[in-house]
C-alpha cells in the first residue's frame, strides 16, 4: 500500500494526502509570519504509512510585476522539495501545473478540478470544497 500524496506551494498552498482511499486535506501549515512551516509539514509525513509518492506541483516562471510574490513562492517551493526528500522512502515528483492537469484531462477552470474532486472524495452537493484544495486531491490522484 503506498500513500500519495499532491502539494501546492503557492500562498494559499494545500496538501492532499490519500492513504488506501482515506483522506485528508489540509492548508500547508504556515508560521506566525505566514510563512511555510517545514517542520510542522514533516511531523505529518513521518507519521504516514510507508512507502509514500508525492507531487509538488513545480511553478512555472511568468512575468509579473511583484518580486516579492516571485521570490516567496521559490523559497516555499524550495523549502517543500527539501521537506519531501528527507522523508525516507519518499518518493518525489515535481510536475508543472500543465502537465498534471494534462494527465488527469482538466484544464486551468477551477470549477472542473471542484466537480472532479467532489467526485474522488465523494462529497454530498451541500458540502463546501476551496479550488485549492480540490486541486491537491487531484494532483495527488495523477501521483497514483
């Protein structure tokens, strides 16, 4: 049985985590400061159930007018890859956003990735489910 696991280092980044079809879905923790909490991610991760497979959806880069945004979502992404690759037997796969999306025949409209993971996780109609955190269910779904 191998747990799966999909990740976004964006600022509203989520984790996904499916281990023989239970999940659990979570905001990346985050410090005081707002900044990611590597620690509190790998307290997690040890306590799962070997082996794990995880993708960390790798950003692309796109032209913006805001370094600081630039530079914050590098230093997450970086301190997220480093997080996984110390989990023994971890195994790590850092997709694009396009690629991923791509394998699972989903587009960049968040409405889809919604419907199809209200559909993996099998949610009623009346329960609530963020765009980001559907995106992570997903990611970790083309990890499996």
């Amino acid at each position: 049985m191998t747990t799966f696991i999909g990740i976004d280092p964006g600022a509203h980044g989520a984790f996904a985590i499916n281990t023989a079809g239970a999940w659990q879905v979570e905001d990346l923790p985050r410090r005081d400061d707002g900044s990611f909490d590597a620690a509190a991610l790998h307290a997690v991760l040890a306590a799962i159930p070997r082996p794990l497979a995880a993708a960390l959806e790798r950003p692309l880069p796109f032209v913006v007018t805001n370094a600081g945004s630039i530079l914050k979502l590098g230093q997450s992404y970086g301190a997220l890859l480093a997080c996984l690759q110390i989990v023994p037997n971890m195994t790590v796969r850092t997709p694009s956003a396009r690629a991923w999306k791509a394998g699972m025949k989903l587009t960049s409209e968040k409405a889809l990735s919604v419907a199809r993971a209200r559909e993996v996780l099998g949610f009623r109609e009346n329960q609530r489910l963020r765009h980001d955190k559907a995106e992570e269910v997903m990611l970790a779904e083309w990890c499996r």
